[in-house]
C-alpha cells in the first residue's frame, strides 16, 4: 500500500487528487495539508510514503517544506505540483530532493500511474518536461576535459547510461539506443544511484546537468 498525503492551498484540489488516488486498491491517502507548514508537521507525525507537495502555498511554501522533509532521517518521496511547466521554484525542489514534478492539470490516469512511478523509481515523473525544465535553470559550464570529477567513480557504460537518463529516456528507450537488456539497464542505473549517492532518476539527472556531463541544447 503506498501512503499518500497531499499538500495543497486548494480544497478543491486536494479533494479531487483524494478522489482519484483512493479508487486505487494501493494507495491510501493518509492526509491532507493546506500550507507548507502543516505539510511538514503531517509528514513528521504521519509518516506517509510520498507527499504531493503544492509549490506555492501560504506560511511556508512547498520548496522550504521540501528541503525541510528532504533534511530529515528517512524523508519520503516528494512529487511537488505547479500550474507551470517551468517554474524556477520546482527546479530548486528538484534539486534539494524532490523526485519530480506534476502539472496540476495531470489526467486522473497519469497522476496515479506518477505515484506508482514515483515509488517504484522505473520511470522519472513527465521526463521530457522534467528535462526541459532542468535545461532552463542549469547554467553549469561544460568540464574542461574528461569526465567530470563527481562522475569520474563511474564506468565507461554507466556514464552512458546516465547521458541517456539525461534525455528523458526511458529504461526501454535506453536498452535500444545502447543495445542493451532492459534488466542491464537496470543493474546499470543501480550502481549510478549507489555510486552517486542518489536516491533517484531525477537526481542522477540534475547532477548531470550540474557537473557538465550533460549540456543543455541550445
């Protein structure tokens, strides 16, 4: 069963996700937040296993309740939402350790397929947008030369599959372009994460961007 709390200013909002994620017969909302505040108080006391986390809301907004949780022993998954496909705020979440980003305006069917995704770690949450928006806010210059030296613990084939991941590309996707298994590009992605220390595709990506690995396209 995954636990759910979902932080929002809008009951209206935090009705209709409540509404949507608990026709599933694994996920369970375990409660709601109006304010960053109260977001990080519920998380604390209720210990769910994701939070949907409002990136603007009032008392404490979602990015300063983000790196609050993100501080803490054993944090959840952090999906924050935004009515904008590219927001300065949702990089800096993404950053201090959101797994990803949601558009508010997400079909029924992709905002629960997100939270599975989320948890499961298959799949980066809307990966092309994700990319787009990370390109926007990433001004890292390029490495002088070689492999820069937050990546160079990495193997030749595991910084291939980390330009890869980068794209927005799905272990499907990756397996074809470098002509691997699937369940290759798994183990790859493994040892990426453990060597990295990240917990997910979407800090693995970052740091590509933010080490020079991975430069934006113009």
């Amino acid at each position: 069963m995954i636990r759910v709390l979902v932080a929002d200013d809008q009951a209206l909002v935090r009705a209709g996700f409540r509404s949507i994620l608990e026709k599933q017969p694994d996920i369970d909302v375990v409660g709601e937040a109006g304010d960053g505040v109260e977001a990080v108080y519920m998380a604390r006391t209720l210990r769910p296993d994701l939070v949907l986390m409002d990136i603007r809301m009032p008392r404490q907004d979602g990015l300063s309740a983000t790196e609050e949780l993100m501080a803490s022993e054993a944090p959840p998954r952090i999906v924050v939402l935004t009515t904008f496909d590219a927001d300065e705020y949702v990089y800096a979440a993404l950053r201090v350790g959101a797994t990803g980003f949601l558009l508010k305006d997400i079909s029924p069917e992709d905002l629960v397929a997100a939270v599975r995704n989320a948890m499961s770690g298959d799949a980066m949450l809307s990966p092309r947008i994700t990319r787009r928006l990370i390109e926007s806010f990433v001004g890292s210059p390029p490495p002088a030369g070689g492999v820069p030296e937050a990546l160079r613990g990495l193997t030749g084939r595991e910084l291939d599959v980390l330009r890869e991941l980068a794209t927005g590309a799905t272990n499907a996707e990756i397996g074809v372009r470098l002509c691997l298994a699937e369940t290759t590009v798994k183990t790859h992605l493994a040892h990426v994460f453990a060597k990295l220390q990240v917990r997910d595709r979407v800090q693995a990506v970052v740091l590509a961007y933010e080490s020079g690995l991975v430069r934006p396209s113009a």
